[in-house]
C-alpha cells in the first residue's frame, strides 16, 4: 500500500479513442525499423504527434512496407507513402528516419474500415501555405537551433 494525496478532479485523462477523422498539422515523434512479423520483408512504424487544434498532444501511428520479399504492389505503396512523407517535410534524400521527426505537416486520418476504433493516415502533405520552410536538421534529428521546428516563434 502507498500513501499518496492526489485528487482525480483535477486531471483529465488521456484519451485513446480513435481521432475523428479531418486533417490535421503534425510531426513524426518517433519511428522504428521492424521487420515483418512474416519475415518478407521489413518497414517502419512511425508515430504522429497532432501539434496544432482541439486534439493536440494526441497520436497517430502508421506502418509503412519497405521491403516486401513476396509482394511487389506491397513494396511499392510503402515507398509511395514513404515518399510522400519525404516530400511533405522537404527531405529529398533519406538516409535515417530520424531525419523526418519534428518536421510539421498535414496528415488526412481516416477511421479503419475494419476496425472503426483505430486511425489510419490516408495522405502526407506539406503543411499548408503561410509557414515557414522547415529547418534544416542535424544528425539524430535535432534542429540547428536546438528546438523542435514547429515549436519555434
């Protein structure tokens, strides 16, 4: 047993609902390379963070398909997906999926049509007109300045 003062009124808690679907501004938080439960290949999971409106501070994941031993229409949505990302953040040539955290864009999210509780990102797009350009990160994904991108004045 522990002895604590904490008082639930004043906290609210998080929310693991799936996030309507819309489009909304958001950067990659984090990412991982994972192989295939299968084995036939390998890809990456990719975190989304909502920086901006009513659901900022939420999150979004996604897979997207890399290398796919034994199905090339697979192989080549993943890349399509991963280039649109690339470009959505201005990164023409990825050598590290650290190099696109922190970078603000705009994601459509759609609810799953099989399972209508979980999100699904159905587009990556530059971040709309009237913003600045993204910063140009360093190794490790940090920014010239030190602070995430979006996060600066």
């Amino acid at each position: 047993m522990a002895t604590i003062s904490f008082n639930a009124a004043e906290v609210q808690p998080s929310s693991f609902d799936a996030l309507p679907a819309g489009t909304y501004e958001a950067v990659i938080a984090n990412s991982e390379a994972k192989p295939m439960k299968s084995g036939n290949g390998m890809g990456f999971n990719f975190e989304f963070e909502i920086i901006s409106g009513d659901c900022k501070g939420r999150k979004v994941f996604s897979w997207i398909t890399f290398e796919h031993r034994t199905s090339p229409d697979a192989q080549r949505i993943g890349r399509e997906q991963l280039s649109a990302i690339c470009r959505a953040v201005g990164v023409e040539q990825l050598n590290d999926t650290a190099q696109l955290h922190n970078l603000p864009m705009t994601i459509t999210v759609a609810l799953d049509k099989n399972d209508p509780t979980r999100n699904v990102i159905k587009a990556y797009k530059a971040k709309k007109s009237g913003t600045a350009a993204p910063a140009q990160q360093q190794p490790g994904g940090a920014t010239a300045g030190g602070a995430a991108p979006w996060a600066r004045t």
